[in-house]
C-alpha cells in the first residue's frame, strides 16, 4: 500500500513507530528540472530511504539497490537526455539558481515513470532540506495501521495495488475494441497481399501449367504441383519471418514511445505460434480458390502467348 502525503509530515523514523506494518519504507518525490550536456526535461526526483526494498526497478521489476554518492537515471530518460553511466547530469531545484551536479551511477527501469532516484543520505549532502516524506510505503499494514493512516491529518490519499490494478484493467478493456479493429485491419490486408501474389504467380506461370496439360498431366497432378510448391514457398516464408517479425514489434513499440511512458516488448512464444498458423492457413486458403483456375486454362490461347 502507498499512503500519500501532504502538508507538515512527521520524520521517517516517526512512521516506522506508529505504524504497524511488516515493511514501512518513506520516499520523498520532488520536481526538478535536468539538464544534460545535449538536453534538459522537467523530471520527477524520488528520494529512498538506504537499503529500501519496496521499489523495484531493476530489469524486469527486480529489486537493485539505489547507491549512494550519484543518482540513479531511468533507461528512457537516459535514451531522451543522450546520457549513460559515468555522465554528469545538472539538477535545478525550484527557487535556486545555481544548478547541483551529480553523476550517473546508474540506470534503472521504469515503464510507467520516468526520472531520478537518490539515496537519502546523498540528498543531505546535497544541503537543499531535510529528508521529509511526501509517501509511505507499507508492506502487510494491520487494520490497526490502516484506522491510524485514515485518521492522520497529512494523508492525502491511500493507494492499493489492487486498486491500481482495477484501474489499469479498466483502461486496457476501454482500448481493447481499438486493438481488435486493428487485428482485423490487419488480417485482411494480409490476405488481400497474399491472394494478389497468389494471383500474379498463377497468371505468369499460364504457360507452363498450359504446357504440362498438353504432355498429358491430368488436373489432380498439375494441382498437386502447385500445392506442393505453395506449402513449400509458405512454410519457408513463416519460418524465415518469425525472427524479423519479433524485431518489428519492438520497433513499432519503440516507435509508439512517449517520453514519460515505455513499452517493454515481449513477444509470448504462443503468440508466434498463432501468428504462423494464420499466415499458413491464409495460404492454403489462397491455394484452393487458385487451383480452381486450373480447369479453365485455354491451352491454345496460353501457349500461343508471347514471352
């Protein structure tokens, strides 16, 4: 649970003894302004506690220690800053003048929220105020902590993940008529694509299938013929895709950005698995409205053409 803070707070340590909570961490978030030797961006700042263990930003949501001595930058604010480790970042705090340097010592993940992350005792030495939460984390609260966190003056607000979740799913339901339209979008313009090709291999192979009826091939034969290099031609085709096409899912994901959200891509092995059943169901579909075209080859007309 995250309780949200606001006006006079009491200090971390006070927190830890009201509440009765299997975990109680305090972070405190600010917004700054950084500056990079290439570019600037208005930034949220969060400031933990040393050896926090609630704030999980390392690859894949594991848990990574923020050092102390530097800042913390996340990779999508590194990718918009033109920054990586070692580099020197300028931090301007509201009302100041005078900017306060630090270096990257590291790079976390976030795909929600982007920005810095401090440890508190780099923070106090930095001279810009006192460590004074504006959340609490809480990790197992009692019902005895939840009565005490209602009954507090500066607790703006409570936020449950389970909360948060109902919200993220009632968002992603919103959009998911979007995604479906765009499936189908999608789909049909793949079996328009693979039905003309179809269609253009057929047409400028008339003489030879024209041909092979005059040597006395029946249709089943000449059918068999085209089936047999169709399902090779779509079996290599799936196959030499799946790597090209998980690599353009990451760059449309990386395309469709912004600069405070990122898209992890993940491409499920089921997915894959659906994505070449469609594509080799397409051809096979493509191949029986092609094959009937066998019966009505005029053999005089095709092999009186030009090539």
């Amino acid at each position: 649970m995250r309780a949200n803070l606001t006006g006079v707070v009491d200090s971390a340590d006070s927190y830890r003894r009201r509440l009765d909570a299997e975990k109680v961490e305090c972070i405190m978030e600010r917004s700054i302004s950084v500056r990079s030797a290439s570019d600037s961006r208005t930034t949220l700042l969060t400031v933990v506690e040393p050896n926090q263990q609630m704030l999980h930003v390392g690859p894949n949501e594991t848990l990574v220690e923020i050092l102390p001595g530097g800042v913390a930058i996340t990779q999508k604010l590194a990718s918009t800053l033109h920054v990586r480790t070692g580099d020197e970042l300028e931090l301007f705090f509201p009302g100041d003048d005078q900017p306060a340097r630090m270096r990257i010592q590291q790079i976390v993940y976030n795909s929600v929220t982007q920005g810095l992350y401090m440890e508190s005792n780099t923070w106090e030495t930095l001279r810009k105020g006192s460590f004074m939460p504006t959340a609490i984390q809480l990790r197992a609260p009692t019902d005895a902590c939840l009565r005490e966190l209602e009954s507090m003056d500066e607790v703006d607000s409570l936020k449950r993940p389970t909360d948060q979740s109902v919200e993220l799913q009632q968002m992603l339901d919103m959009v998911s008529s979007i995604f479906i339209l765009i499936s189908l979008i999608a789909l049909a313009l793949a079996f328009v694509i693979c039905y003309n090709m179809g269609l253009m291999n057929f047409s400028e192979r008339t003489r030879e299938y024209a041909t092979l009826k005059v040597l006395g091939y029946h249709q089943w034969e000449i059918r068999s013929l085209i089936i047999g290099e169709n399902n090779l031609i779509a079996l290599l085709g799936v196959a030499l895709s799946i790597l090209p096409g998980i690599n353009l899912t990451s760059l449309v994901l990386r395309v469709c950005e912004t600069e405070t959200l990122a898209y992890p891509s993940h491409v499920a092995p089921l997915s894959v698995l659906f994505a070449c059943l469609i594509t080799y169901a397409f051809s096979m579909l493509i191949q029986l409205l092609l094959i009937r075209k066998v019966r009505g080859i005029d053999m005089v007309e095709a092999l009186k053409s030009v090539e």
